[in-house]
C-alpha cells in the first residue's frame, strides 16, 4: 500500500531561474521512502483546487480522488524525489525521526498549470497532498534498469534533471558514459556529483526548441545524423510516450531471447554493452526514439524512453 501524506513547506530555496527545491515535512512521511537509492523514484502530488482546500484521502486515495467532483478534486501531476532526509534522532525519549523530502519543481510562469504555479509562490505552511512509496514495500515507479550495461547514456531536459543527478549521484565509482541535460537557460546549470567516467554535459537551451539540444548532442555521440527539424517535424506524438523494456504506452512488445513478451533489462556485452534511458518533452523523446531504435536498431530492451510532459498540453491526473 503507498503512503498517501498530508504534507506542508517547510522551506522553498530558489535554485536557479527555472528551479525551486521545495522542503516538504509532515507526521504522514514517517514510512515513506524506498530501500535504496531513490534513482527516478516517481511520486504523485496533489495541489489544492481552491486556495487552502485539501479533502481528506484515505489509503485508497485514487478512488477518493475519482470519486470527487472534477471541481473539488485535488490537482495531480507527477513529480521526482530529489531526495529524502531524516533528522537524527534525538537522545531524550519520546522524539520521533523527522522525515524531510525534498521536490525540485520546474517553473514554468509562461504557460500556467497547477503544479509550476503552485511551486512559484509557495511559502512555509502551505499543503499538498503527495502519494509514493512505503519503505519496505514494492512500488514500482522506477524506470533505470541498467543490469549489466557498461556504456551509460542519460538524456533529460529540465524536468527529468532531478532524476538524472539522483541517478547520477548513485552511480557506481566505475561507470561510465554520457550524461546529457538539457536546460532553458545556463543559469540552470547544477553542480553534480558523478563518477569520473561519466562524461555530463549541460545544454542551456537559450530559446532554441525544446528538445533541440539534446538530440543534436546524441547524434553528435552516436553518430546519427541530425536535421534542423528533427524535433520540431514530429507531427504524432503517443498521448503518453512511455516505451521501456517492461512497458509500451503503444502496446509493441518485443521478443526476448526466451521467448517470453518482455526479457531481462539493460545492456550486457552481447548487445554491445550500451543502455539509455531518455525523458523529457514528448517530441524530443520521439525524435531520439525514431534515431535509436528505428535508425540505429538498439534493441528495446537496452533503451527506456519516457515522455514527462508535452508542450501545450496539461497533464491531468
Ligand atoms: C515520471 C515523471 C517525473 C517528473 N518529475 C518532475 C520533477 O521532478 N520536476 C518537474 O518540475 N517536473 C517533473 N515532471 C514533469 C511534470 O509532471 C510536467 O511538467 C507537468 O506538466 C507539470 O504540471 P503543471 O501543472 O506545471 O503543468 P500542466 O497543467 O501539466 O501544463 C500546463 C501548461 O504548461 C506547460 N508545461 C508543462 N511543463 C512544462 C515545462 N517543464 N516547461 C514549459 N512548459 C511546461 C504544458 O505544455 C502546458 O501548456 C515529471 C513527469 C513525469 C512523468
């Protein structure tokens, strides 16, 4: 069963013109979390329709949720765990473990929706609802499976950033690859704790298309070539991309070696030891998708291409 937390601001730090990293702390965090590291741990928020205005979920919060009014339903959209931090705990008896996570939100005041506008003026004492993991107790809501992979490639823009230094952060000392972030401006550029061998580049995107960056940057690695227009031609996008070794939005499978709809994850040295994992806007995810499995035929089972947003479009519930 999640944890479905009832959880206020504690502190709201500007990080950058285009990141907040928001405090949040409240009683209901005491099991939330995950075993290890929290990687792409993926979790739900829920901001209020009306200012102040949180109902009461109980532990099967998603029926709660649906079964409200659209008018008074708490607004969802999903979000990363930047991380999560524990108070130590005190001497004297009777002190409980405080439990601290921490959200990097991305703002984004042209184009208004309740997630970057509740971020951007955020202040102590503020509620939302968050619904994730329980410690000790399988979740899901990861998607990097590496296995066996020696040749990392991470691709993100900016909302996939908090995922991509967790990632990175949890790396062991010897891997290597390529880490690519793509971010509005230089501004937004992170100091990152990454194992020597990984190479991570930035790629302030200083109003050139979303997207635009980043596959210019992997075809620069790979050795696709790339045309002006590879992002911005992309006319059908999947309403939600998701493609990953376990899961396709589109329904594809794709046979493993026995046999079986879905093999094991990740690049061992049979399939030239390479596994990427890209989010981020959905056109930018198609257009490397249709380089790398369509062009360059990496098999599915290396690859997880996740769409996190779409220009233009909210991503209700
Ligand atoms: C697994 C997963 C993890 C994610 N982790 C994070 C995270 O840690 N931090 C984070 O900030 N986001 C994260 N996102 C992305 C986030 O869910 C979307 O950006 C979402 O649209 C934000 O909701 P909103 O209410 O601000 O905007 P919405 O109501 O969804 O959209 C309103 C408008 O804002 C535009 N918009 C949405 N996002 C952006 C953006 N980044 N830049 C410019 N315009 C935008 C939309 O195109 C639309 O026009 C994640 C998404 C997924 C699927």
């Amino acid at each position: 069963m999640p944890v479905l937390a009832r959880v206020s601001v504690r502190s709201v730090e500007r990080l950058s013109p285009s990141f907040a990293r928001i405090e949040l702390v409240g009683d209901d965090l005491a099991d939330f979390g995950t075993d290890g590291p929290t990687l792409d741990q993926r979790i739900k928020l829920m901001f209020p329709a009306s200012p102040g205005v949180l109902p009461e979920l109980s532990h099967d919060w998603y029926t709660d949720w649906l079964a409200l009014p659209e008018e008074e339903r708490p607004r969802m959209r999903t979000y990363t765990i930047r991380s999560i931090e524990e108070s130590a705990p005190s001497t004297s008896s009777g002190h409980r473990i405080e439990k601290r996570l921490y959200v990097d939100f991305v703002l984004h005041p042209g184009a208004h929706g309740p997630g970057s506008d509740w971020a951007g003026v955020a202040k102590p004492g503020d509620e939302i609802l968050v619904a994730g993991p329980k410690i000790g107790e399988e979740y899901g809501g990861t998607e990097w499976i590496p296995g066996d992979a020696s040749r990392l490639l991470l691709v993100g823009d900016e909302t996939a950033v908090p995922a991509v230094v967790s990632i990175l952060e949890s790396l062991p000392a010897d891997a290597t690859g390529s880490a690519f972030l793509e971010v509005p401006v230089a501004g937004d550029v992170q100091e990152v704790s990454a194992p020597a061998g990984m190479d991570v580049t930035w790629l302030p995107r200083e109003g050139a298309p979303v997207g635009g960056p980043a596959v210019a940057a992997v075809g620069g690695l790979l050795g696709f070539e790339v045309k002006p227009d590879d992002v911005t031609s992309v006319e059908v996008v999947d309403p939600d991309l998701w493609e990953t070794p376990v899961y396709s939005s589109s329904g594809e499978t794709f046979a493993a070696e026995d046999g079986s709809a879905n093999g094991a994850a990740g690049g061992g040295d049979d399939e030239d030891g390479r596994y990427a994992w890209i989010a981020g806007e959905s056109r930018m995810v198609t257009a490397l998708r249709r380089h790398l499995v369509n062009e360059l035929e990496m098999p599915r089972k290396q690859v997880a291409f996740m769409g996190y947003w779409r220009e233009g479009v909210s991503m209700k519930g």
